[in-house]
C-alpha cells in the first residue's frame, strides 16, 4: 500500500467496522455493522480504505463473484476530506486489482453525483434502479424459519448472470430466506429500516405472494431496491405502500453481462448487486 504524509491507503480490517459504519450512517445509508462484516468476510482484499492521522476518511469495497463480475460499493468519504481525490485514488487501485485478477465484467450502482467519476474510468449505463420505501413502527424484522426447499441454489445464477452463493450462504446465516416453488426471498435488519432482497421470481404471482405475505406481517419499516423495468415490481411496491426514494443508475465496465431483470423482483444490495 502507499502512503503520503499523513495519508494512507491500506485493507480495511475488523477493527475499522465501527468507524466504517458511522461514516455510512453519516451518508444517510442504510447499512448495518453486520453488512460491512459481510463484506470484509467475503472480500478480506478487496475492502479498501484511506486513513487521514490516524482516523478512517474514505472506503472502497469490490466483492468479486469468482472471475466473471465484481462489485463495487460503500464508496464513502468523510465530510471533511471530500474533494481531496479520495475516492478516485480508491476506485483506481480496486479497479487495477480487479484487471490483474481477470475480472471479466465490474459494475456498480451510482448516484447523481458519482455518475461523472465512474463515466471518466470507463463505465457505462445499463439501466435506471430505484430505492423505493415503506414507512413503519420502530421495531425488529420479525423471525422467519429456514425452509426445506431452497431453489436459489440452482436458480440464482442463471437470472443474476453468475454465482454468488457465498453471498446468499452469508445473507441467510442472518435471516433464513423464504422460497415457494421457484421463487425466494431474503431479508436482513437494515440500520434505519428493514430491508427486502434478494427477491428473484420467474412468476409475478409467487413474486406477489412472498413479498405480500413479508410486508403486510410485518410492522417494521421497509426499503426495497428494484429495477423499474420490472414493471410487476413497481406494481407490487405501489399496491403495498411503497414509494421511491432514491433513483440510482446501474453501471458497468468490460464484458457485456446483463441480468435477468424481469425475474429480480429485489436486488441484495446497492453495494452487492
């Protein structure tokens, strides 16, 4: 790693979780210490961060779906070592190392604003994706049971485009996801609200059912990250009482690998895909 005066770029360790954590609640974002956990125990080199005297500035992670994709999220910095080239600095060392592993396709879901500074590395727009939210009581995701079937074992590659199973493994270890025939649906404690996804379906009706059934036996408050072109998605969200929050644009470097969006009724994840 390099160094410069005060400034250094090094791995992300456990100990920086908290801090990491408060710099992403500090943005507003959703995310949980259990979700930086995750992230580290899946990706231990490619959670990245720049260290100012001694304090946590500015992080980058890539989670890497074995050679074929790899995702870049949690690009943060700290209000006051904004426009100092932190993220770009991040950005450009993950990228390097996702070229030197072979990664064939890298993606990431940008705002507004990070849109220019991923455009000038060499990424692309696929397509428009949304935040869409539900208000509810200050209370827990309520329990669910691990069922018998899970057909995200065999179905979940073939509509996200390659394997995460890792990823799904990590998630349900949390909060076993529920599943009817073809379909699945995981959920997890988010740090201001629920959160719904993955959620993949090859039939809107299943789709209807576990979605519907989650939500409406639940008091919590909900976020949901869907694609718009999933027209029966923004239905569904519409009918239980979501709204959209945030409008993001999913973006893409390398090979061509597009999804299956018709069948992601909810992604994992803006830092997850």
């Amino acid at each position: 790693m390099t160094e410069g005066g005060s400034e250094k770029l090094r791995r992300l360790s456990a100990e920086d979780i908290p801090a990491a954590a408060r710099l992403s609640a500090q943005a507003g974002w959703n995310q949980t210490e259990d979700d930086w956990r995750t992230l580290l125990e899946l990706s231990p080199q490619g959670c990245l961060a720049i260290e100012v005297d001694g304090h946590l500035a500015a992080t980058t992670t890539l989670l890497c779906y074995g050679r074929r994709l790899a995702w870049i999220g949690m690009v943060l910095t700290k209000a006051e070592y904004q426009r100092r080239g932190f993220a770009r600095r991040l950005l450009a060392h993950v990228l390097e190392n996702a070229d030197t592993m072979g990664i064939a396709t890298i993606k990431l879901d940008a705002t507004d604003q990070g849109e220019p500074l991923y455009e000038s590395l060499g990424f692309r727009s696929e397509q428009e994706i949304e935040r869409w939210s539900r208000p509810g009581r200050n209370e827990q995701l309520p329990a669910s049971h691990r069922s018998m079937e899970e057909p995200w074992r065999d179905l979940d590659s073939l509509v996200f485009g390659t394997d995460r199973s890792q990823l799904l493994e990590r998630l349900a270890q949390f909060t076993p996801p529920r599943s009817i025939s073809q379909s699945y649906l995981f959920t997890r404690p988010g740090r201001v609200t629920a959160y719904l996804g993955p959620c993949v379906s090859p039939d809107p009706r299943q789709a209807r059912y576990l979605i519907g059934e989650c939500v409406l036996n639940a008091g919590c408050a909900w976020s949901w990250d869907l694609f718009p072109r999933n027209q029966d998605a923004v239905a569904l969200a519409r009918d239980l009482g979501f709204s959209p929050k945030r409008h993001l644009v999913r973006m893409a470097r390398g090979k061509e690998l597009r999804e299956k969006e018709n069948s992601i009724y909810a992604i994992a994840g803006f830092e997850l895909g």
